[in-house]
C-alpha cells in the first residue's frame, strides 16, 4: 500500500500534473527513445506520429493520479495495459526503464516546483502500480503458456489463404506452421503481428480475430490504410500485408490477448454490437461466437459503412440474419443502387432515435468500434438513451476521455 503522505502528495500535485500532462509524455517519449533505444521497437510509430501514444499516456498518467486513493477503480484500465503489454513482450525489467525517463521528464517539464519529497512520492507511486501490472502480466503470460496449444513470445504461421473481402479490406488464414493445436481465444481478442519489414523497421502490429474461436485457423482481417508520406508509419504494416504477403508465406504470432470480450451475464440477456468500418472485426467474432454457442440472446448487429464497395463481410452479415440474428446495414454514403438492391438498409449516420427504435436500449450490453467519430457518436447516443455504463463496452486506442468524459487508464 501507499504511504499516506504519498496520497497527499500525489493529491496535491495532479492539477498540474494534469495541466501539463501531454508535454510531459512528449518529452518522456523522446527521452526513452533516445536513452534506451532498444524499447522503441514495442511503440507503435503511425500511433507516435499521429500523437496518440502521447495522449494516451498522458490519459494514464492523470487518471491514475486522479485515484491514488482509491486505485481499485482502475482495475479494468489495468487490464487493458497488462493485456496490451502481454501482445507485445514487455517484461518486468521495462519498467524501471519507463520510470526513469518519466520522473526525468517531469523534472523536465516542471522545473524547481518537482520537489525531492515530490520525487520520492512518484517514485513510490509508479512502483506500486508497476507491480500490479508486473503481477497481472505474470498470471497472463503462465495462461497463455500452459493453455493447450498455447505459447508465449511468437510463433510461426503460414498464410493458409488470402481473401478479398471488399475494395480495402482483406483477410488472412493462418494455421501454426509447426502443425500443432490452436489455443482457445475470447471472441473479441487480439493477435499480434510480426513483420520484418525489408525497408522501415517497425513495431509489431495488433489485429484482431475476425472469426470465432473453435476453428482450425486463425483469421485476421486489415484495412489498407492510406500512405501519407513515404516516410510516415501510418499504413506501413497494412500496405504491406496486402502488396507483399501471399499463400505460403510466413508470418509471427504472439498468442490471442485483450479484455474487450462478452462477458459471461452480457451473453444471458440481449446484446447489441455497433461497428463501423473495419471496427467490425472484433464483433463479428462475437456476434458468430454467440449464434454458435446458441446464446439465448436476442443479438442485434449493426454495421456502419460508406457505401457497398467498401464495406466487408457483406455476405456474412447475411448468414447471421438468416441465423436470427438482427443485422442492420447503415451507409453514409451510399452507392446509386446500394439502397434499393438491399445491400443497406438505411442511408445516414447511427442516433439516438434510431437505436431508442431498433434495440431494446432499457436492458441490453452494448459492444461497440470503429473510428474515433462513430465512437463518440455512438457513446453519446447511449448516454442519451439513459445507457448505464456498466452495460457499456468499446474498445478504443487512445485517451478514454475522447470518447466519454470520464478519465480512465489507457495503455502506453
């Protein structure tokens, strides 16, 4: 536990903590990477280049200040960092790294009003929380190596095929190249990739498992992203996969992570899933997972899109109406015969009205991705429907607080 007079400390300080915190993490990020390079290979950079590493952490930094006294709150927000961290290899002597470079950016940022007794209480309170994100990720690492099939670290798979699924998105088959069993996985998770990319180093790349466990492959499906400079990371990795990758090829695997799964009582009542765009992946898992474990549901599936030329997996969302499913296709921009041909339904953007008249808004859980906008659209349209947060989940890169105003952990 925390000394008292570290709760106070930490108290006192977090108004301007807060008020600093991006400079602080953009400074904290220059010098980890420039101190201890060897670090910079587990940090996204499209996510540097963009800024929202730098938010995110400061997001952390500022709610876990917010609630030195009562840090339980947080448990779910940790759960997200271990999770992340567990994807991409981070192992307890990482720690003292990142908190040597954040107490030095602090110093930094905040000059002579960092006191020696303010040192020592965010030394003391970066290392407790370290230590339940080092115990956490210690229980996740020993599941994933002893679940059946299971491995920690990568492992090698064979793109077993290549499959176009509309004008920008793709998926990939991937079966273990060693032959063995595939572990089992929450509908909802994650699987890292590692690409060696010929020309730009870069770090691994999360994706998640468009397809539902119990299968005899892994699935992962990803979006071209645009190119915008030769020399920027945004769309590296996905430009990559799409151009250079094909049947027969190799990849490396970390092993299925992530907290954004259909929690036990969520199955037992209605459920509602909100994708947009290449969000989907995610609830498309759990929304073929739940139809195949005969939940009683009933489970309602939305799918945001621009028009039918981007859209994937159209045939899918089909299967799972034709199973019970209640699908409902919304294009913003819709194509001359996209409406009529039945390829939507709606053309427009998701509201409250819509949701109040399509879900059973007073008693469901609510799963939801998809780009920052469509998020923010859609939490504030639950918000507005009297949604309490515990039947609300999303998974989301970045400050929590950009789509609810509320501040909570995020990962770094």
């Amino acid at each position: 536990m925390l000394r008292p007079e570290t709760i106070e400390i930490i108290k006192a300080i977090t108004p301007a903590v807060a008020a600093n915190a991006e400079a602080i993490t953009r400074r904290f990020y220059q010098r980890m990477f420039a101190g201890d390079p060897q670090v910079q290979a587990y940090f996204n950079q499209a996510h540097q280049h963009s800024g929202g590493q730098q938010r995110a952490l400061a997001g952390a930094i500022c709610a876990y200040f917010s609630h030195i006294d009562n840090p339980a709150v947080l448990g779910e927000a940790i759960e997200l960092i271990a999770q992340k961290h567990c994807s991409l290899g981070i192992q307890p002597e990482h720690y003292p790294i990142v908190g040597k470079h954040l107490l030095a950016a602090i110093g930094d940022v905040m000059g002579d009003a960092v006191t020696d007794e303010i040192v020592a209480a965010v030394t003391e309170a970066y290392g407790f929380l370290a230590q339940v994100c080092i115990d956490r990720e210690a229980a996740i690492y020993r599941e994933q190596r002893e679940a059946p099939g299971g491995w920690n670290g990568y492992r090698t798979f064979v793109v077993d095929r290549k499959v176009p699924e509309s004008d920008l998105v793709t998926s990939f088959y991937l079966r273990p190249a060693d032959g063995g069993p595939l572990p089992p996985f929450q509908a909802g998770q994650y699987v890292t990739v590692k690409v060696d990319h010929p020309i730009t180093p870069t770090s691994p790349r999360n994706y998640s498992l468009s397809d539902r466990p119990g299968l005899d492959h892994f699935r992962i499906s990803v979006k071209r992203e645009p190119r915008l400079a030769a020399d920027a990371p945004d769309g590296l990795i996905s430009n990559y996969l799409h151009d250079e990758v094909r049947a027969g090829d190799e990849l490396e695997l970390g092993p299925p992570c992530g907290e954004f799964t259909v929690p036990d009582e969520a199955a037992r009542g209605p459920i509602v899933l909100l994708a947009g765009g290449i969000g989907v992946t995610p609830l498309l898992a759990m929304a073929k997972d739940l139809v195949h474990r005969g939940v009683a549901g009933p489970i309602h599936f939305l799918h945001a899109a621009r028009n039918s030329r981007v859209q994937p997996f159209a045939d899918e969302l089909r299967e799972l109406a034709a199973s019970g499913v209640h699908v409902h296709v919304l294009f913003d921009a819709a194509l001359a015969d996209d409406l009529e041909s039945g390829r939507c339904h709606r053309v427009g953007f998701l509201d409250a009205d819509f949701l109040r008249d399509w879900a059973p808004c007073d008693r469901a859980s609510f799963f939801f991705c998809g780009p920052k906008p469509f998020m923010q659209a859609t939490y504030t349209a639950l918000k507005e429907l009297g949604v309490d947060d515990d039947r609300i989940r999303f998974e989301f890169f970045g400050p929590r607080q950009e789509i609810v105003a509320a501040p909570a952990l995020a990962s770094t």
